[in-house]
C-alpha cells in the first residue's frame, strides 16, 4: 500500500502502461534472471491497492499478474496476499487471494494477511506470518516505486528479505485475461477509510513505519502473537 494520494495513483497508472510495453532496465533484468537459476522462495509478498479504485487498476493487476508469474514459473512456492481495507470497504489481501484463486494459483499454496495498513506494515505483518508458518526464504515481489520506497526499511529491519521487481515484458499487463470475481467475502460491512479514523501525522507516521513494534529488528524474535482474523488459510 503506497500513498493513495491522486496524484500518486495517476503517476503510478501512467508508469505502468510505460513500462508494460518497454523493456524494463537491462541490469534488473540480469540480476532477476540470475535469481531465476536460484532455489525458489518458500514465499512472496504481494503488497494490495485500494479495491475498486480505478487509478489503481492496473498496478493490483500487476502485482497479481507477477505473482502468478513466479509461481507458475517455480521462482515462488507460496504467496502471501498484505493488506487491510484501508481507503476502501475491501480487505485487499482477501480481494486479491480472490483474484489468484480465479486465475488458477492453488488455494493451499495463497494466504492472505488482514492487518497491514501501509507499505511498511505489508511486510512487517507478511514477514511476521511467514515465520510463524515456517517459511524461511522471503522475498517481496511488487513495482519498481514500490521497491524503490520500501528498500531502505527493508534493509535495516528485514536484511533477509529480497526484492523482486516486477518485469512488465513477462506479464503482458495490457492484454492479459482478467478474470470478473465475486467481492461478498472480502466486503467490510461497517467500514471506516483511515482518513476519517487518523489525522494526517498519524498516517503519515504508518507510512514510515512508526506505527508497528520491531523487537530488535527480527520479527522472528517477537513475542508479539497476530491477532485471529489476521491469517487467512483455507
């Protein structure tokens, strides 16, 4: 989850569609393809969007697309949908496990994370739940602005934890099938946007991180126990 400013989501939607007909930086495509002869990831991160937002269409469709791609391609064994229902009346990691379920990624093999309100929460929140359910190599596989955001809380608080960037030549963003689902299971009947439950400082400071426990810097560490409903597994 970025900042869901407009401005933000209209740069962010713009980018995409750049970047889904354009080979996507030489040297990442070289480090990715070097990963690719790796072992797999016992599991990906998958940060959500706000649902039904039209300005952020494109990026929930490219994160999904790119996780699919890992896991079809054996680069992930598993993958962990993040995010609450934030600016919208949606869970987003239940909307877009919805999503990977539609498009044929097992069942078993996607979980969603409810907790995560912000970028930094997405993968303290996944980090913490991967752990708990005994996967090791972690990775976060989402957008270049995304990474570029997210890199530095990465690398002081969760060093093991790698980048996969999205490779827009590998998904076919534009013209991909795109499957109609059914949203019931993932609706918030008395949903409230964080902007009406937090002031500007305090959202901002989520952005940053500031909003969640780092026990020494390892969530493997943390006593701190998810709170049921926070895990999804079916």
């Amino acid at each position: 989850m970025n900042c869901r400013t407009l401005s933000t989501s209209l740069f962010l939607s713009c980018t995409l569609c750049f970047l889904s007909s354009y080979d996507y930086l030489t040297s990442d495509k070289k480090k990715s393809e070097k990963k690719n002869c790796l072992d797999p990831y016992d599991v990906i991160i998958v940060p959500g969007v706000p649902f039904q937002n039209p300005n952020f269409k494109l990026i929930l469709k490219a994160r999904i697309l790119w996780a699919k791609y890992l896991y079809d391609h054996k680069m992930a064994k598993n993958i962990i949908f993040s995010g609450s229902s934030v600016y919208s009346p949606y869970v987003e990691g239940k909307i877009m496990r919805i999503y990977a379920d539609s498009l044929h990624i097992p069942s078993e093999n996607t979980f969603s994370e409810t907790q995560a309100e912000h970028s930094t929460e997405n993968v303290y929140y996944s980090v913490v739940m991967a752990k708990k359910l005994g996967f090791k190599k972690i990775a976060l596989a989402t957008d270049q602005y995304q990474a570029i955001i997210l890199r530095k809380f990465i690398k002081k608080n969760f060093p093991e934890v790698e980048i996969i960037k999205i490779e827009y030549d590998k998904i076919n963003l534009m013209n991909a099938p795109w499957p109609e689902i059914e949203t019931s299971s993932a609706h918030v009947n008395e949903f409230v946007s964080i902007v009406d439950r937090e002031d500007r400082m305090h959202r901002f400071k989520g952005t940053l991180g500031k909003n969640i426990y780092l026990n020494n810097n390892n969530p493997a560490d943390c006593d701190e126990e998810i709170p049921v409903g926070a895990i999804t597994v079916r």
